[in-house]
C-alpha cells in the first residue's frame, strides 16, 4: 500500500452516495477544496460561533447528516449531539428532548421530519421541554412546504420556539452539501403563484389577489458566496427571471466527477454543460432568490400540456386524518390515447382507518387546492411506498411498482407474523412467570 507524503485540496476526500430518490444511487467524488470550502461558507451562512450546539437525527450517510453535523461541526469546533435515526422514527420527541437537554441552537431534517413530529410527538411527551435556545431549524433535502413549517412553529410555540426558526436551504451531493441557504433569523419568503401561467407556460406569475387555487412557492435564498445559479432551457439557454427551468450552478462546491468513472462512463447520470452542473431540479430565480418547484423527472405530463407538481398534493393528502405523515406518493401513468399522463395517487393508510372515506376526501380537496383531481387513488399498508433511508419518497420507484400492479401487492395481512407470535409468546410466559413468583414469594 502506497501513502502520500502530502494531500492536495483537489485530491477526492471521500465518496458520497446519492440517496437514490430519483434513480439508482451513484457514487459522487468530492474533494477536500469541495468540503473545506463548502462547510466554511455554509457556516458563515449560518452565522455560526463558539456557543453554537448542534442537534440532528439524520443518517451518516447522507450530506446532511454527515457533512452537516459531523464535518460542519468539527471546522468551526461546535459542539453536537447526534441520535440514531430509528430512535427518532420511533420516539420523534426524542428530537425536541435532545434539543431541549443540550440547549441547541441548530438542527435539520427534511421536510418530512416536521411533519412526522407533529403528527406523532403527544403531549404526554412533552412535558418540561424548552425550545427557546434553537435559533436555526434547516429544512432541505426535499421541497419544504410552507404549512408544515406553520404547523410546526404552532405546535411548539408554547414550548418557546421561536416563529423566525426556519431556514429553508437547497443543496445536493453533486454540489457537497449547500447551494444556496435563506437568511437565518427572517422568515422564509413565500410568494403566492397564479396556477395557470405556471402550470401552462411555465412562467411564475405573482398573484394579485389572494386564492385558495393560487400555487405557494417557497424560497431557499441566494446562492452561497462563491456559487452562481442558472435556470436553463432544453436546449441550454439561459432564460430570463420567473421563467421556469432546470436550475444549474457552478463553484467551489461542484463535485470533482461522477462514479463509476472510466468503465461506466456512459451510466453517469449527472450531466453538465460549459462548466455548470445541471441539477435535474425545475425552479426558477426572482430578486436574486432561488425558488425550488419540483424535481425535473417527478413532474407529472397531465393532457393538454400542463405541468403537475406532485409535491404539492402530497402534502395535501399527507394532511388528511388517517394518512401516515411522509407517506404519500404522487406519480405519471401513461394514456391509452398517448396524450400526456394519468394523475395518480397513493398512500400508506394507518391501521384503524378508513380507505373509503380518505379515497372520497381527496379528489374534492386536489381540485381545490391544486386544480387537478386524481385519475386513480392506490391505498396501501404502512411501509408501502418506497422510501429512501432519510425517509425521502421514492416516486420513480413507486410508479414503476404502480406500472407492473405490483404497488398493491405489497399490502400486507394486519395478522402477526411468526416473529410476531413467538416475541408475544414470550412476553406472555415472562409475566405469568412473575405471577407465580409474586404468588409464591
């Protein structure tokens, strides 16, 4: 084995493994320049010093996660305190508890993550839980939704939670963690699109008036120092403010290359063009603002030439009594007649709940808020819709499952399964054997 007398900042520090959220995951090659480069940027972002204490329960192999609160804290020397993810799928409370014990003043999660937590964190958890230190509540990883980050802020106001916590960001591994970072501090920018235009012509139009038909687009700030952002058309040409496009960047933080590398060069999935990385990421640019609508392949073709935006209905459906939070999935089916695609739905249902009554509650609630009402609603079994290891839907996944009917095969028996009986089997022997303990002692 061969060891360096020197490192050079264009050497690749590590490997970082794509979610696969919108295809198979890759391996993308960052550098130490990328990493150093980014984390201090990102930090100067945050506004980080000496008192900062981070908190998070996101997986270590993902950019959040990994750069976020490991590499991050260790270049500007804070201090975080970091859970195992599935303690945090179990007990989400435990999240708020961790911030509260360790006063931080600085977590993450994807938008799921909130949403999660308000839905299952009960009250009975929340007793004596002090929320005022946390000063920065990132979300990113996926498109924040403006409701869920009020939801948030309302559940947890009275445990001291500040209203200016949110800090939406945007970033990926091809861009090492951060692209672009709202101000700390402020409340998140959202501004009121009118539907039509966008949904048309691609053009995101303020809404004069407000409307419950009106789209909601969020912003994720101004690109980090050092990084520019582009909004490109098919063919590669820069397109105006407001336009809707795929969003592309350069910089310091541009991954050195795509894996496999030589042999596979072919399969690398991550395209560029005249020294920009395109980001596969439809958004468009406003008042030096970065606006993310959707990823470019979950798009949804509906007839006529409008552009659907799954996120949206997601959140929607994910907020209805009896649908388990995260777990919606909003997908394309192709048309017999060839002209654009079917709207179609699915979502895990809790046990207990009503398919029927949920499957009538959905179209009436997308045709007023999104405009669009569903051609097929697919309910299925907790653990259903494929998801990533950081909880990010798989939709891409999720239709292909929808497209070979297998996608309702994966509902499962509600009865025990032998694991199941024998784990109950000893829970019963172990009590009736402290029974006759008691009783004899």
């Amino acid at each position: 084995m061969c060891i360096r007398d020197s490192i050079e900042p264009t050497d690749v520090a590590y490997i970082q493994i794509t979610p696969g959220a919108t295809g198979p995951m890759r391996g993308v090659a960052l550098t130490h320049k990328n990493i150093l480069s980014n984390v201090d940027v990102v930090g100067r972002a945050l506004e980080l010093g000496a008192d900062d204490v981070g908190a998070a329960w996101l997986p270590l192999d993902n950019i959040m996660g990994l750069l976020g609160f490991v590499c991050l804290p260790c270049f500007w020397g804070i201090d975080t305190v970091l859970l195992d993810p599935r303690r945090f799928l179990d007990a989400p409370h435990e999240w708020l508890w961790a911030m509260s014990q360790h006063r931080a003043t600085i977590t993450a999660a994807p938008d799921f993550g909130y949403h999660y937590c308000v839905r299952r964190a009960r009250e009975t958890h929340l007793e004596h839980i002090d929320l005022s230190s946390l000063r920065v509540a990132m979300s990113g990883g996926e498109r924040a939704q403006p409701e869920h980050m009020e939801e948030f802020i309302l559940r947890f106001a009275p445990l001291g939670l500040s209203e200016d916590v949110f800090t939406p960001v945007y970033g990926l591994s091809e861009g090492t963690l951060g692209v672009s970072f709202s101000l700390p501090g402020v409340s998140p920018r959202v501004e009121r699109i009118q539907r039509t235009p966008l949904m048309n012509d691609g053009v995101a139009t303020p809404a004069l008036e407000r409307s419950e038909a009106d789209y909601e687009a969020l912003s994720v700030g101004p690109p980090l120092e050092g990084v520019e952002v582009r909004v490109l058309d098919p063919a590669g040409a820069e397109l105006a403010e407001r336009a809707l496009g795929e969003l592309a960047f350069r910089g310091p933080n541009a991954m050195a290359y795509d894996l496999p590398r030589e042999e596979l060069r072919d399969q690398s999935t991550t395209r560029r063009a005249n020294g920009w990385v395109l980001t596969g990421d439809v958004g468009y640019l406003a008042d030096g603002e970065i606006f993310v609508i959707e990823r470019a392949c979950d798009v949804i073709h509906l007839p006529g030439g409008r552009a659907f935006f799954p996120s949206e209905a997601e959140a929607c459906v994910g907020a209805i009594d009896g649908v388990r939070a995260g777990a919606v999935a909003f997908f394309g089916a192709p048309r017999a007649s060839g002209d654009g695609e079917d709207l179609i739905g699915a979502f895990e249902v809790q046990r207990g709940a009503s398919e029927e009554e949920i499957a009538r509650a959905i179209p009436a609630l997308l045709r007023t808020s999104c405009g669009v009402a569903p051609e097929r609603l697919v309910p299925v079994s907790p653990g259903s819709i494929p998801r990533t290891r950081d909880g990010k839907v798989r939709r891409r996944r999720a239709r292909e499952l929808y497209l070979q009917g297998r996608l309702e095969l994966t509902k499962r028996s509600h009865k025990p399964n032998s694991l199941g009986r024998l784990a109950r089997g000893a829970s019963m022997a172990i009590r009736v054997l402290r029974a006759r303990l008691n009783r004899d002692g």
